[in-house]
C-alpha cells in the first residue's frame, strides 16, 4: 500500500513540474519582464503587452538622436559649403580684377602704340622703302641675279635706305622683343650682302629669308604691319 502511494505520489509530483515548466517562457530566463508573469495563459498576455512596451519604449529616444546628429552633420556640411563657397567667389573677384586691370593696361598700351604710328609718317616711309628694296632683292635673287640684288644692297649697311631704316627702328622700337628683331635683320641683312658679294646664291637665299623674316616680325610686335605694303 506504501509502495502504491509513493508511486502515485511520484507521478503526479512529474506531472505537476513538467506542468510548471510548460507554463514557463524559454525566454523567461533572459528578460526580466517575464519573472512576475509565469502564469498560464495570463503570463502569455502579459509577456507579450510587456514585451510590446518594451519595443514601443525603445525606438522612441532614436528618432531624436538620429536627428540631432543628422542636424549637426547638415549644420557642418552647410558650413563648409558655405566657406568653400565664399572662398571660390573671393577668388573669381580677384580674377575677374586681375583681369581687367590686363585689360586696361593692354588698352592703354594699344592707345599709346597708336599714337605713335599716326605721329611717325616719316618713320613710316622710311620702313616702307625698306620693304620695297628689300622685295627687289628677293626678285633678283630668285632669278638668280647676284648682280641686279648688288646694286639694290650695295655694299655695306651704309646704304641710304638701310640707315634709314635703322633710324624708324631706333625710334619706334620699345620693347626688347622689337629690339631682339631689329638686331636679326640688322645681322642677316650683312650676311646677305656678304653673300651677294661673294655670288654664292643658296647663301644669299638663307639670308635673304632671315632678313625678311625678321621685318615682319619687328612690323607685327611693333603695330605697322598693317601699315606697310608688301610684307
């Protein structure tokens, strides 16, 4: 009979702990939310409300934080945009100073070179008689007429027309550009009477080129290209 009553006892002593931890969340031991609702099936009900409060609490600070920091960081971006910004205009301001300051004095440059050329008509003659005997020489040169190209040149740079033409280029040459040219032709145009002198034709040829070259040049720096004919 005891040993009936033990048997029975341990049964239902199985069957009441099983029972227990059926009842018992498995997730009971990780939130503490769920210690005062062990019981079935209202612990359920108030597991799960607890638990819904719990998700419904937390996502509420995160908006403001996630705010606060997106504010800060549009704030410093704003910032940054803002100085890049005023730097970039304050140096397209400098530019734009810069530019009109070169372009007023180019102006006023333009202004002063045309003065010049209108007030210089004897200068003008003089570099247009040069350009003229200087064409009579490439003539004869290219047919080949050492002789004909002789006579125009002389033989010396002591020839009336090429002094002449030194004295325009000492007036009316300013830069060192200018100068740089009139020093070529000046040397190339020797060379070429030498030349001529000596009838060697492809050296005459070279030189006159180099003569040429330089006068057109000079004319272009100097503003009288379009004044004279023939180049």
């Amino acid at each position: 009979m005891a040993s009936t009553f033990l048997s029975t006892a341990n049964t239902f002593l199985h069957s009441t702990l099983s029972s227990s931890s059926t009842c018992s969340s498995p997730s009971s031991s990780s939130s503490p939310y769920t210690t005062t609702a062990l019981g079935c099936p209202d612990g359920k009900r108030k597991f799960r409300l607890c638990k819904a409060l719990m998700c419904d609490s937390e996502p509420s600070s995160s908006p403001v934080i996630l705010t606060k920091r997106g504010f800060s960081t549009c704030f410093i971006s704003s910032l940054f945009f803002s100085l890049g910004s005023a730097k970039a205009a304050i140096l397209e301001a400098d530019d734009d100073e810069e530019l009109m300051e070169k372009v007023k004095k180019d102006r006023k440059k333009r202004l002063e070179r045309q003065g010049v050329i209108n007030s210089s008509n004897k200068e003008k003659d003089y570099l247009q008689e040069a350009v003229f005997q200087l064409s009579k020489v490439g003539q004869a040169i290219d047919n080949n007429d050492l002789s004909a190209a002789s006579s125009v040149l002389g033989s010396s740079t002591a020839t009336d027309w090429v002094q002449k033409a030194n004295i325009a280029f000492t007036k009316l040459s300013s830069s060192p550009e200018e100068k740089t040219q009139v020093e070529a032709f000046n040397s190339s145009l020797a060379s070429l009477i030498s030349s001529v002198t000596r009838k060697d034709i492809d050296s005459s040829k070279t030189a006159f080129v180099l003569s040429a070259t330089a006068l057109e040049k000079w004319s272009v720096l100097s503003g009288f290209v379009e004044q004279l004919k023939g180049l």
